[in-house]
C-alpha cells in the first residue's frame, strides 16, 4: 500500500495499528473459546463497520484501499445472518457516512485542527473531497446494491444447504432393519414436524395387488403416534390415489359467498404451475378427514408401488410454490432409498417363498411319505387282525380309529403344503390350476367333486388369478373340515363385467340360515375370515347362502376393469 495514500498521517496509521490489534485479540478469544456469543458477534460487527468509515477520511479518491473493508463486512453480515441484516449493515455504513460528511460540512474539521494545533498535537491531514453530496451520494448506491447482492446470495446458499441438510437427515430415516413399515414412520414423522402438519396419511398401491394401503400418523404439541394401517374400503382408490395432472399440490378451504368450497394450486412433474379452482376429488377426501388446508405428493418407484402422501393442516412459513417444489425435489431424493427398503422387502419375501417350496418338498418327500407308510401298515394290521380267530373287536376297532388319524394327518399335510407353495397363476393357467385342484381333492377326500366352466379364455389380471385361486383352496379345506359334505361343485364364469366363483356344497351349512351379503356378514361376525380376507384384497364381494343340514353357497363376484397402473 503506497503510504502517499493516507498522506503520512500519523493518526491514520494509529487507527490502522488499532484494527490489526483488533483482530489478533479476537483471533486469540477465539482459539481459547470455539463457540462465541451473539453479543460477542454483534460487538465485532459494529467494529467492523465504524473502522472503515472513519480511516476512509484519511484516503480518498478511486484508488482508496480502505473502501474494500465496506465489502468485507457485508460479506461477514451475509455468512453470519441473511439478506435483511446485510442490508442492513450497507444502510448503517452509509448512515455514518453520511454523519460524517454533514459534520465536515458544519465545520468539524476546522475545530479539531484548531484544537490538535493548541497541544501541538499532530494533524489530521484530511481529504474529504469524496464526503461531497454528489460523490457521496454514488458511494451510498454503491454499498446499497452491494449488500442487497451478498445478502441474496447468501440467502440462497444458506436455504440449499438448509434443504440439503433436511434430506440427508431424512435419508438417515431409511434403514434396512427398521424395515418398511419402521421406514415409512421414521419419514412421516419427519415430514410431520417439519411442515407442522396436525395429521398425515399414506395411501399406496403394489403392482400386482389390487389392494390400495392406507396408513396415517397423528401429531400434537411436537409428539407423533405410531404409523398404522386402516382396514382397506372399497372406495380408497377414488379417494386417494385419484387422477390428477398434479403431482404436488397445496388445498386450501376458501369459504365462498353461498358454500365453502376447496381451491388447489398445483406442480406437475416438470415443476410448472398448474392451478384448479374446483377440484372434484377433494369432495371425497373431506369426508374421510376434516382440514382447512393439505399438502399432496406423489410417488412413483419403478411402476412397481406407487401412492401418496398426504399432510393436513400444515403451516407453512415460505412461498406455497416454493414449498411445493422443495417437498417435491425431497421425494425425488429420499424415494429411492425407500425403494431400496421395498425391494429388500419383495426379496425377503421371495426368499420365505423359496424356503417354504423347499420345506414343502421335504415334508413329501420324508414326513408324508413316512405316515403313508405307516397308515398303510396299520391298515394291513387291522385287516390281519378282523380276520384272525383271536383278534378282539376292540383291537380291530382301535387300528382303523388310528388308520383315520393317519390319513386325517396326511391330509392336513399336504394342504399345509399347498398353503406354502408360492402361486405363480396368471390367466393362462388358472382353469387347469382349478380342475386340478379339484381332482386332487376329489382323490385325496373321497368327496365327490366337479369344476365348472363355461370359460375358454380369460383376461384376468395375475393378482386377481392368484387370489381365486387361493380362495378355491382355502373353500375346500373348508368343506373337508367342517361341512361333512359328500358332493361339492365349483363354478367360474363371467357375466355383467363381472367374473363369478361359486363353491357350493351339500354339508351341514354354516350355523345360519339364509343369504348375507359381504357387509352383513362383517356386521354379525360370521362367515369365513380367510376368504373375506382375500376377497376384499380384489375389491370382490362374497355372497354366503346357507340351508342348516341342506348345505353352503358361496358366490365371489370381481369387477373386470381395474385399472393396474397410477396416474
């Protein structure tokens, strides 16, 4: 720095020797302390802003070295708070600057000069050309656009590191041993407390499930419930997982002139603004949940599971775009960790099929096979025994009640093993899956059975197949065990968009009399649970007729046109 520049001012140099002893006190607190105070910070920052506005006094013009200080305490306003505190701190610089130039314009600097000169102190040596309202005046604009660009900069880097640091923190929330359903409670509680929301829920759907899954997670005063699933409706696809263009969306309840009624301001994929003033969906919706305002977003992982996550009553503190845009860039970023968990989850699955097919065959090929052995030398004993002359009645009797204890355990067996063989049955083969199903039950029980269609080709999808196909299996061990039947029927045909099951035997009946529709037999708590289970997996609904001592019907009937992919 050419000395020429302060015009060899000796308190020029005392205020220069000032700072630079400034700033090795602080360096030193700082190493003895780490962490500093607000006051600490706000002391220094004052310092840093008074400094430059006085030695600027002692060089002037374009080459004044000291203006660059104006520049670095904007800067350390901007890395310390944000946009309005840095211009505020440009405000203040220009405030003192300005005090100084109506002071020089008063006659300050003729007082002081007439004062060092009576203690023979030395002079000021001041050039306040540059303090003049014109060039003063440039000056101020100068450090004004400055620090409102240093302060909107720093604004935005500290909102991408805010954002960034909220998505690796809710990355953490995915993890394999918590597995899905722990994942999926770790990141909506997350979601819960950072948008303040008083209620979530999640809606989803599997690819090859018709089943929509719905889950929700209550907060209040900062403490969430534990996530749990709602027993699955009818009406859950329309209500949730609805058409929509938007992926993410804002509600809010506008209360209008007549009714109150619900207006959505919405981001497609690409992220442009797509706004619907009466969106129909949300009619059902509000009869499910009550909310004055939601957030929605959508997810969508490898056409495989797809649905949506919904936050009623949030507060939002920013822009509604903004915030729409953000919660759609975080599914983006946390969905394929939870993807992650999910396929973990299907190859568990795939691996317990697996493992189960093995043991099935173990079981026939060892446990079965040995109690068919052993049934058969029973059977051989008591034939033995019924025709020797010192064979008892008794013996005899106690062979055969043994022989139906064998074969009742061989039965039992093998419909376990059935029950763990995963299902591969898509439309193709399901009629010969069926026939055979029921010939096998016809030579293994010696129940007279048929399989009926009028079928010769079908276009079911293989979630629906698989579960029919279940349904058949679980009706007919149903029979064996319960019914005492001697002839059972079973019948697929298609009528009306819809595919129809029918399992119908002569046994006993169930303990009532009459036809009850899938609702009334929920309400009485009758019926068979595994197969109302599965049948409202499909979105079916079953129909029970029974005749006590006459014999059953159960009729399942299955909408045809389900929609197999979201959106």
């Amino acid at each position: 720095m050419d000395p020429g520049e302060v015009r060899y001012s000796m308190w020029a140099y005392g205020l220069m020797a000032f700072y630079l002893s400034q700033g090795v006190i602080i360096m030193l607190l700082l190493r003895r302390r780490e962490q500093s105070t607000a006051s600490f910070r706000m002391l220094v920052h004052a310092a840093d802003v008074i400094w430059p506005a006085v030695i600027s006094v002692f060089a002037t013009g374009q080459a004044n070295p000291f203006f660059l200080f104006f520049v670095f305490v904007l800067a350390a306003a901007a890395y310390r708070w944000g946009l309005w505190e840095t211009v505020g701190t440009a405000a203040s610089a220009v405030v003192l600057l300005w005090v100084e130039s109506f002071a020089f314009q008063m006659g300050l600097l003729d007082w002081v000069g007439r004062l060092l000169s009576r203690y023979h102190l030395p002079p000021l040596r001041l050039d306040v050309s540059d303090f003049e309202p014109k060039r003063l005046f440039m000056r101020s604009i100068y450090l004004l656009v400055m620090g409102l660009l240093l302060g909107y900069l720093a604004e935005q880097q500290k909102q991408l590191r805010a954002e960034k640091a909220v998505i690796a923190r809710i990355l953490g929330k995915a993890r394999v041993d918590a597995g899905l359903t722990g994942t999926l409670q770790e990141i909506v509680a997350e979601l819960l407390r950072m948008y303040g929301a008083g209620k979530a829920v999640l809606a989803s759907q599997e690819a090859y499930n018709q089943r929509v899954f719905v889950g929700e997670m209550l907060s209040q005063n900062n403490t969430t419930s534990t996530f749990r699933w709602l027993d699955s409706v009818a009406s859950d696809r329309e209500a949730y997982l609805y058409e929509s263009p938007a992926e993410t969306c804002y509600v809010w309840r506008s209360d209008g002139d007549k009714t109150p009624h619900f207006e959505l301001l919405g981001l497609d994929p690409e992220g442009n603004r797509h706004r619907n003033s009466a969106p129909e969906f949300l009619d059902r919706l509000g009869q499910r949940h009550e909310f004055r305002n939601l957030i929605t977003v959508s997810f969508n992982f490898g056409r495989e599971w797809w649905g949506r996550v919904f936050l009623l009553d949030p507060s939002l503190t920013g822009e509604i775009e903004e915030e729409l845009r953000f919660l759609q860039e975080l599914v983006r970023q946390v969905g394929p960790a939870v993807y992650n968990v999910y396929l973990l989850r299907r190859l568990r699955l795939r691996a317990g099929a697996v493992e189960r097919a093995r043991f099935a065959r173990e079981l026939h090929d060892g446990a079965v096979q040995s109690l068919i052995a052993v049934e058969m030398q029973v059977d051989v004993l008591r034939r033995q025994s019924g025709k020797s002359e010192t064979g008892s009645e008794a013996v005899t009797s106690e062979l055969g009640r043994i022989q139906g204890l064998l074969r009742e355990e061989v039965l039992k067996l093998r419909e376990l093993m059935q029950q763990m063989k995963s299902l591969d049955v898509d439309s193709r083969r399901l009629i010969g899956f069926l026939a055979d199903t029921v010939e096998r039950f016809q030579r293994e029980t010696g129940i007279s059975a048929r399989f009926l269609t009028d079928l010769d080709q079908l276009d079911m999808p293989q979630p629906v197949c698989r579960e029919l196909a279940r349904i058949v299996q679980e009706g007919l061990v149903n029979v064996r065990k319960h019914s005492r039947a001697h002839q059972v029927l079973v019948r697929l045909g298609a009528s009306n968009d819809k595919w129809s099951l029918v399992i119908e035997d002569d046994g006993r009946g169930f303990p009532f009399a009459g036809r009850l529709t899938h609702l009334q037999l929920d309400a009485v708590g009758r019926g068979p649970l595994v197969i109302k289970e599965r049948v409202r997996l499909i979105e079916g609904e079953l129909t029970v007729e029974s005749i006590p001592d006459r014999g059953s019907r159960l009729e399942i009937n299955v909408p045809q046109k389900r929609e197999a992919n979201h959106g």
